[in-house]
C-alpha cells in the first residue's frame, strides 16, 4: 500500500511536467506574441520586451528556464496584474472557488445519495421514476442557463436572495446552480450501484446469517454500492473546476476559474501555466486520494 | 404432425434490441424529439423564410422601431436586442450544435475505436503500453488545455490547414467556419479515451474466439481481422457510448461558446445563443429562455435514448 502511494505520488511529478509542457506548447506556437497588439511596435521595444522576457534566447533554453520555474514553483509575475505574482493571483483566487466547489460537492453528495438510495429501495415506484427523470432533467439543463434563470426567478421576481454578493445568502445560488449535474450524477450512480449490490451474495449471505435490515444496508449494502460514486469524484473534481469557470462568471464571483479565463484570453503565459500546474497537481492528487479509498470501501482490492 | 407445428419466425440482434427499445417510453420520446428536431433544423429555416421573409441574420430596415419584442405569433419566440428572429436563430443554431455534437463524436469515434481495437488486438506489451498511455492522457485536465487551445487558435490565429480545410468543404475565407471545424477537432481528441477503453474490452473478449482463429488460419492480414471482423461486432456498445458523448460534448461546446471561445458570429449556437440572451435575462428573459430550454430538450431527449438504446442492445447488464 505504501509503496503503491510512493510510486503514485511519483508518477504526479513527470505527469504535471507533460500538462505544463503541453499547455507550453500551445501557447507558443500560436502565432501572434502577448505584446503584439493592433498598433505595431517599433523594432527597438521590441527588442527590449524579448531581452526582458527571456525570448531572445533559443527556444531550448526558454524550455528549460520554465521548466526549472515550475519545479521550483516560482511562475514570476503575470504579464497583464505585473504589480501581483502568479503565485499570490492564485492563493488570493482560489478559496473562491474552493469554497463554491467544495459546498456544491457536499450539497450534490447529500441530495445525490438520499435520492439514489431511496429510489434503488423503492424500485420502480413514484418516487423512482420521479427522481430519476429529475436527474435527467438535471444533467440537460446546462449550468449557464441554470444559474441566470436561478437569478431571475429568487432575485429579480421573488426578491429571496441576492444575485451577485460574497456572503453567506449570496453563495446559495452559485451553490445549488454548480451542484445540480452532480447531483444529477451521483443520484443515477447510486442506484444503480446499490441495485447491483442488493442482488449480489453477500447481501443475501448477510440477510441468511439473521442481520436485520438496517445493519445489511448500512454496513453492508451502501459500502459497496459507493463504489461508483467514489470512482466518479476524480471527473467530478475535473468537472467542477469547468463548472466554476461559468458560475464565477455569471455570479461575479473573482475566483480561479474567472481570473484563467482572463489569463487565457489575455495570452499571460506565467499566469497560465501557473494555474494549469496547481490545478493538473490538485485534480492528480485528487484521483490518488480516490483510488486509495476503493482499498477501505471494497475489501477485495488490493494495492501492491 | 404437420399441421401442429407452427413456424417461429428467428430474429436477429438488431430487431430484437428495436423492439426492446420501443417498450420503453422514455426512450422513444427521446427518440421523436429527436427526429422532429433533426427535421425542424433542416428544413425549418427555409419554411421561415417562406412563410414571414425573415432569417437568422435578417436585420428589420431602420425605419422600423428595432427592439427586443417579447414571443408573440409572428415571432413565436420572440426577437432579439437587432429584431431578429430568435426562432430562426434557434432553428439555425441548432444546425451548428448538432453538427458539433454529431461530427465531433464522429472524431472521437474514430480515433477511440482504431485505437482501442489496435491495442486489443495486439495485446501484450504493446497494449500495456497503449494503455498505460490512456491512463496517463485521463488524469490530465482537457477542458483546461482546450480553453487554451481554442483562444490562442480560435480567431485570426487559425492554423492554416484547418483553414484549407474549411475552405474545401464551406466555401473560401469564413473564419466562423474554420472555428466550427477547429471544434470539432478539440471536441472530438478530448472525448476518445473512454471510447477506447470501451473498444479494447470488447476486442479482448472476442479475439480468441473461432471466427477470429479462422481467419487467421486462412491468411486474412492483421488489419483486416481488426477492421472487418472485430470491429463490426463491437458495434452495440460503441453506438451506446457514442449516443452518451453526443450530448456531453455539445455541453462542452455550449460551455466554450458561452466563454466566447467556442462558436463565433456570423454563425450561432445554443450555446452562444444563451450567452447572448444572458446580458439581458432581467429584461428579456426570452432571450434566454428559448434557445437555453430547446436545447435542454435536446440534450434530454438524447440522454433518453442512450439510456434506453444501453438496456436494449445490452440486456445481460439490464438485471433491473
């Protein structure tokens, strides 16, 4: 197991190093410079801008300073905010989105697994069929149409919440907007989860040896039929960073997936590979932390 | 005897999934919707125009009051802030979101599939290593690399091939159209891996089978075996998988389109149509509401069928 951990926490490193390089590409190759803009510069500026920025050098050397950059977690200033590191952007940005995303995950989680549980036990009943055509409703309705209507209905018609405010009744909206694919998600895994393992052996074993129900679906039953759900946090991690690029967008929230945005459309390299690097690091970790609880949720797993 | 014995007539893998398919009724209103939508896309933009003179891009002449009219019955939807249709716009946006989401899986389809049927058939280390490689692309963040991709190639920046290419098959110099293609490309090389891995089971459960052996004996070469007999029988799972990725990468297209990076003027999108509608949402919520509902609709009626094409060409995985 521990060995499984070092050899994955390994694995993170050249991976990172692969998206960094990648993004590092893209950026490159494109034609056009972050400098060039509708008026052209005279060639002294010109010059001057390479010198400062390093692109006079050949592109190999280039390569190798970001690379060295990068390990050592120093991405310099961003070219657009020069006053702000790339590193304070993110640290300044993130709890935003952090807090958005981690509230629309536990938020999904709890609708997610009440309703595919309830519907997995009441199979084939109202509250299935309802349910899960509501959770098909729920993984159609793009969040960016979602969250504006949100605002027109419980702060432009009803007055209940406001639309765009950094509080504790200004974050319910992006909240419920960014969770409701999850939920979405979670509630058909869930059921489907549970189904299979409510048919499975060692349920029937469990209910043979005299367990009453409770302790079947509690201890026995749920543990296993998570495991689709577990699996499905790694996307979900992935997804939700997507989904707060839009919801910080619609909500004014000043988050990561905002200032990316910005970073991308401005072509401010340090600033993008920054963010890249933290989040491909953040969502890697993520997945290992995932695969490393299959080992305690299903005890037929094992890690060498 | 004779006259006791009654004919069963056989039915084949397809028929029997068809039938499956229509006792399911959530599946074939997925399925209606889904025609009637095709239909109205295709032909509803010339019916507009024969029937009111107006089109997606038909701008009322000055001397007329130009406003954003809520839906009334010559415009069933209502127009937007330059007085245009939005029904039309609708209409013909859907084109573009279709198109994206059908030629998009089409990429994906392609690229997965070769791969994922290489690496089965092959096996050993080559498909450890091809794998390993699946693996290693999944844990990378796309959407981060196609925000970056698609802004520092969308626009003037276009590479010159997909240009050549667009202009090939559109019609010369339409940047709109050499973004549309360079989406497809995006779309599609984000959306194969699953595809893959999907392919790769299948060919691995099938290619120690007789047929396989047979021709292998009579001296079919190794492309051929991969391409005429193994991937004709996974078939059923890959249609199934690609029905799914149709509405998740037209999700992902709204989503690029309503970054401003996705599908640009003069064409449209649902996705580009709902960012449009959301400058104006507190006081011309149609704007919205129309373009963001029918694709909603779409994406509904699709996911649908997925799910019902799923249990019925795959009944063994249908024990509930």
């Amino acid at each position: 197991m521990l060995s499984f951990i070092i050899r994955r926490l390994l694995l993170i490193i050249p991976m990172a190093l692969l998206v960094i390089t990648l993004t590092w590409v893209l950026v490159r190759i494109a034609p056009g410079n972050f400098y060039t803009g509708e008026k052209k510069l005279p060639a002294a500026i010109e010059e001057n801008i390479k010198k400062k920025y390093g692109l006079d050098k050949p592109w190999y050397q280039q390569y190798g300073i970001m690379l060295w950059n990068t390990v050592r977690g120093d991405f310099g200033n961003s070219l657009k905010y020069e006053r702000e590191t790339v590193n304070e952007l993110i640290w300044r940005s993130f709890p935003y989105s952090a807090i958005i995303g981690l509230l629309a995950y536990i938020l999904a989680l709890a609708i997610g697994l009440t309703a595919g549980i309830i519907a997995s036990l009441k199979q084939n009943s109202g509250f299935d069929y309802g349910s899960m055509s509501l959770a098909m409703l729920g993984l159609s309705v793009p969040n960016f149409v979602l969250g504006p209507i949100l605002v027109l209905i419980f702060s432009l018609w009803l007055y209940w919440l406001p639309p765009a405010r950094w509080s504790l009744s200004g974050i319910i909206l992006p909240v419920i907007t960014l969770s409701a694919i999850y939920a979405a998600y979670i509630a058909r895994l869930t059921r489907a989860g549970m189904l299979e393992v409510l048919r499975s052996d060692y349920i029937r074993t469990a209910r043979a040896k005299g367990l009453d129900e409770k302790t079947v679906l509690l201890r026995h039953a749920v543990r296993g039929g998570l495991i689709p759900v577990v699996s499905f946090t790694g996307p979900a991690l992935a997804g939700l960073l997507a989904g707060t690029v839009v919801v910080e967008k619609v909500f004014a929230i000043p988050g990561l997936g905002n200032i990316f945005i910005q970073a991308v459309l401005n072509r401010d390299e340090p600033l993008i590979l920054g963010i890249v690097a933290f989040l491909s690091i953040l969502i890697m970790v993520f997945n290992l932390l995932v695969d490393i609880s299959y080992g305690f949720l299903d005890p037929r797993i094992r890690y060498e | 005897m004779a006259e006791n014995t009654t004919t069963v007539k056989g039915t084949s893998l397809w028929k029997d999934a068809w039938k499956r398919l229509l006792k399911n009724k959530l599946a074939v209103f997925g399925l209606i919707v889904m025609i009637v939508m095709i239909i109205a896309v295709i032909i509803g933009p010339a019916i507009i125009r024969w029937a009111t003179g107006y089109t997606y891009y038909y701008i009322p002449p000055e001397n007329e009051l130009v406003k954003s009219f809520p839906p009334s019955l010559q415009h069933p939807m209502g127009t937007d802030d330059a007085g245009r249709d939005i029904l039309a716009r609708v209409l013909q946006g859907g084109r573009i979101s279709l198109m994206v989401g059908i030629i998009s899986t089409i990429v994906s389809l392609i690229v997965g599939v070769s791969y994922g049927a290489i690496a089965g058939y092959l096996g050993g280390s080559i498909d450890n290593l091809m794998m390993r490689i699946v693996d290693i692309l999944y844990s990378i963040p796309y959407i981060l690399i196609v925000i970056v991709l698609l802004s520092v190639f969308g626009g003037s920046n276009m590479p010159e091939w997909i240009k050549i290419l667009s202009d090939k098959i559109g019609g010369e110099g339409n940047q709109g159209l050499s973004q549309i293609f360079l989406l497809f490309f995006a779309l599609g090389l984000v959306s194969w891996l699953t595809m893959a891995r999907v392919v790769r089971g299948q060919i691995l459960s099938l290619k120690n089978q007789e047929f396989v052996m047979a021709a292998r004996a009579t001296g079919v070469s190794t492309f051929a075996i991969i391409f005429r007999h193994l991937v004709p029988n996974t078939l059923g799972p890959v249609i199934v998988y690609a029905t799914l990725t149709i509405p998740s990468v037209m999700l992902t297209e709204a989503f690029l389109s309503f970054l401003g990076i996705g599908v640009q003027p003069p064409f449209a999108s649902w996705g580009s149509l709902a960012a449009d509608g959301i400058k104006n949402v507190a006081i011309y919520p149609w704007q919205l509401i129309f373009p963001g509902v029918t694709m909603a609709l779409t994406l509904f009626s699709l996911n649908f069928l997925g799910d019902g094409l799923r249990d019925a060409l795959d009944p063994q995985t249908r024990k509930f």
